[in-house]
C-alpha cells in the first residue's frame, strides 16, 4: 500500500511513498540526485551523446548543482506565501492543455541544460502529489534505459486510481489520503 506525505504543511505539495521504499519520493530522490555514488554511475552508464561533450565529472556536478537548485526552490515555494507552486511544474508533454484534469506535470528548472525531473499529478491550482523522479539525459521521456518508462507508469496509474476515486478538487484528494491511511491502520 501507498502513503502519501504532506510535504509543504499550507497544502500545496504532496509526495507518494511506495512500499518498497523507507522515505517519500521527493526525499528518496534528493537523497539519490546528491549522492556522487549513485550519480557517477548513472552518468557513466546513461551519458551517451553527452558524454562526447563533457565527462563524467562535469556531469555529475551538473546534477549535484542542479538538485541543489531544484531543493532551493522547492524551500522558497514552501517558504514564500507570495510564491506559487505552479511556477514550477509545467506540463509533462508539450501541448497539453493546464486545464486537463488531474494533469501530468513534471517540475524542473526552466534555464539551461537540466536532467532532474520531479513527476506529479496537478489536483488542482497550487496542489500537487509527487509521485516519483528520474535523471533525464535524453530528449524524449522513455526508452533510453533511464527511470522515466517507469515514471510514466507510475503517473499513470496514479492519475486513474485518483479518477476512480473521485477526485476532482483538493477537499476530494484529502478525503482519499484520510480513506488510504484509514486501510493503512495509521
């Protein structure tokens, strides 16, 4: 069974944690994108074209500086009331529409060349649930040995077990965290 996590305590950002893992997602990948271990091998194994241009040195501090980004601003979103969470994510595919329901979002940092998504379901304005992350190094999601075929799964079937549900607006989405920590015995 899923837990999901209050992340921000003014009910914006919320983060699905999985059986198989100890922490939520949004924790488990700021644990992951910060560890030289983890990402050294990633880069060596997935770096492909890129690793023509830069090594994988250069790579793994890309990432290293980017989650440090992406930590600082999630910690301003969380901190700042005037600041809105829907700044950072932004439509998984290109073209799709902000107003489809429980929408697929990716949460990344706009300039540059970046590889560290978040992926969510927008329940509605300034309300999201992480429901897992990848190290993207290619253009498309998927295919490329990366996590983000698995990501997508995931979004997926966290977006129909939320329509099955009933959910459509926020008051609806905490009624199914109350009813799934009420089958969880919490």
């Amino acid at each position: 069974m899923t837990k999901i996590d209050d992340i921000f305590a003014n009910e914006t950002l919320y983060a699905a944690r999985y059986n198989e893992a100890g922490d939520n997602e949004l924790k488990r990948l700021q644990n992951l994108w910060t560890n030289p271990i983890e990402v050294h091998s990633f880069v060596k194994k997935n770096g492909g074209s890129l690793l023509s241009r830069y090594s994988i040195a250069e790579l793994s501090k890309m990432i290293f500086k980017e989650a440090e980004e992406i930590d600082n601003i999630l910690t301003e979103l969380k901190n700042d009331p005037t600041k809105k969470i829907n700044d950072f994510f932004v439509p998984l595919n290109d073209g799709d529409s902000e107003l489809i329901p429980l929408g697929k979002k990716k949460g990344k940092i706009i300039n540059g060349l970046t590889f560290l998504r978040l992926y969510a379901i927008k329940i509605e304005d300034n309300c999201y649930l992480i429901t897992g992350g990848a190290i993207k190094m290619t253009k498309k999601m998927g295919g490329s040995g990366d996590d983000t075929d698995r990501e997508r799964g995931r979004l997926d079937i966290w977006r129909t077990d939320l329509h099955k549900s009933g959910v459509k607006c926020k008051e609806d989405f905490f009624e199914f965290i109350k009813k799934q920590n009420e089958d969880i015995g919490e």
